[in-house]
C-alpha cells in the first residue's frame, strides 16, 4: 500500500473531525477496516490514541457513524487486546449524556463477542461496585446487549453474572431492576435447553416480585423475562407461579396474573394441557381427561 498504513493512519484522524456526516462515516469504517485487515503495521499507542478520538464520534447525531464507531471499537480491541480499549470504555460510562452512555454499553459488548467474554467480564462486574446510578447502568445493559450477542455460550458465564443479577433486580432504583430483567431475558433465551435451569430458577425468584410493577417499561421487560423464561424452563414451570394468584380475593393481583397467564397460554397452549390440575367432575362438568391420565 502507498503511502503505507502506518502514516495513513495519523492523516486520518484530523478527517474524522470532519464536519460532513458522510465524511466521517466513511473515515471510521476505513480505520474499522484497517484495524481488521492490517493492525500491526501500527503501534498500539496510535490505536488508543483513535480509541479516544472515536469516544467523541458516539456523540454524533447520524446513527450509522454510532455504529460504524461501535464496530470500530470491536475492531481494534481485536488487534490490541481488550484491556487497554476496555478501561476506556468503562470510563466514558461515568458521563452525563445517554446517547452517550447507551453506545458505549454496546461497544463493550462487542468486544466482549470479539475477544471472548471472559477478557470482558471481570472488569464489567467489578465496576458495578462503583456507587453511582449511571455507571451501575451501564454494566447492565452491557450484559444485556452482551448475552444478546453471544447467544448460547452465556452458558458458560451465566453462573459467574448470577449473583450481580440478584443484586440488579433486588434494587431500589426502577432503571436497575428493568435493565436487568431484560438481561435476564436475553440470558434464558440464550441458554435454553443447555442445563441451566436451576440458575434460571433462582433468579426468576427474584423477577417475579416485579410483575405488579406499574411503569410501563419496567413492566415490558418483566413480561418479556417471564416470557424467556418460559422458553428455557418450559411453560409447566411458569404455570406453577401462575396458578397461586388467578383466583386472588383482589381484583388488581388477578388482573395481573391473568394477563401473565395469557400470553403464557398464547405462547404455549399445547404445553399446559399437560400440566393444569386434576379436577373432580361435578354434576354438570366432566373433568377428567382420560387420554391423558391413562398411563398414570
């Protein structure tokens, strides 16, 4: 290549400064590219250097220079190694703008999926210790976006995050309880007929106090956990959380368990049938299901 990557590379970064959106997405998927195909023509000092310059592009109003950042971020992690990108990136959680904060939780979780999670983790689940809202935030909805890429080898990880999860979903904070349902969700959904029910147990445990939550998206991604949940650990399981509540003296605690029982029913009507209770026949009803109770 002419000129040679390694003073292509500095030219570079005054152009992603660049005020012309399709400028600086172009620049970013380049030095993304160059990261990939050609990283160690370069000194790694220069990599963190664009490291810092592409924390900035986060901030872009355009969202394909977001993600063309994010990838980028990937990219380099790769060539150099996660520690030094990553420590940048739990670093920027710290900062006031969502947007901001949002996009740097997905770039975490991308170089958790580039370079293995378990570079990533341990020092994901040591900043949650951080006391502050944001930051605890962030590590979240990394490992929500993190199981979400990683698909089923979270199962090898789910034991680890276990504990932080309880805490999560526990909290007095409205934002840390529904960020980590939907964690929660991603992780049953990644796992599903792997072997980790009795984790998955457990921490639908600590879900299900949640279902009488009454903001709108906490309560979506309470829903939506049961829902994971209900793929994971099969529709009998969460029937036997149901039936304690349907029949409730308070019409609020049934409104609520009949609407969970009917997305349950929508999801898996055939798995039930199975699993609902053994009545006695009255005078005008006939319970019993012979077909089924006949190889009892």
């Amino acid at each position: 290549m002419t000129p040679p990557i390694k003073d292509l590379l500095p030219r570079l970064t005054p152009i992603l400064k660049n005020r012309h959106e399709k400028v600086q997405e172009n620049c970013i998927d380049l030095v993304g590219r160059i990261a990939d195909r050609g990283a160690e023509f370069v000194p790694a000092r220069e990599w963190m250097r664009i490291c810092f310059e592409l924390l900035e592009m986060l901030k872009a109003h355009k969202k394909g220079i977001r993600r063309a950042t994010v990838n980028t971020f990937g990219y380099i992690a790769k060539a150099i190694g996660p520690q030094d990108v990553l420590a940048t990136l739990l670093n920027n959680l710290k900062v006031q703008e969502r947007q901001n904060r949002v996009c740097t939780t997905v770039a975490i979780a991308i170089v958790a999926e580039t370079c293995s999670p378990f570079t990533v983790l341990p020092a994901l689940m040591n900043e949650y210790r951080v006391p502050e809202l944001n930051v605890q935030n962030g590590v979240l909805k990394s490992l929500s976006f993190l199981f979400e890429y990683i698909g089923e080898m979270g199962k090898d990880y789910i034991y680890a995050v276990t504990p932080l999860l309880e805490d999560a979903l526990m909290d007095r904070d409205l934002v840390h309880r529904q960020t980590a349902a939907s964690a929660v969700k991603h992780m049953a959904l990644g796992v599903a007929g792997l072997g980790c029910e009795d984790a998955l147990v457990h921490l639908l445990n600590f879900i299900w106090p949640n279902i009488f939550e009454t903001s709108p998206h906490v309560i979506n991604a309470v829903m939506e956990a049961i829902e994971g949940m209900r793929v994971a650990l099969g529709a009998a399981v969460i029937l036997n959380y149901y039936l304690q509540g349907l029949f409730h003296p308070a019409r609020k605690v049934r409104e609520v368990y009949w609407t969970i029982y009917n997305s349950l029913y929508i999801g898996a009507q055939d798995t039930l049938v199975a699993a609902y209770p053994v009545l006695e026949d009255e005078q005008n009803n006939v319970y019993s299901r012979p077909e089924l109770t006949m190889f009892v």
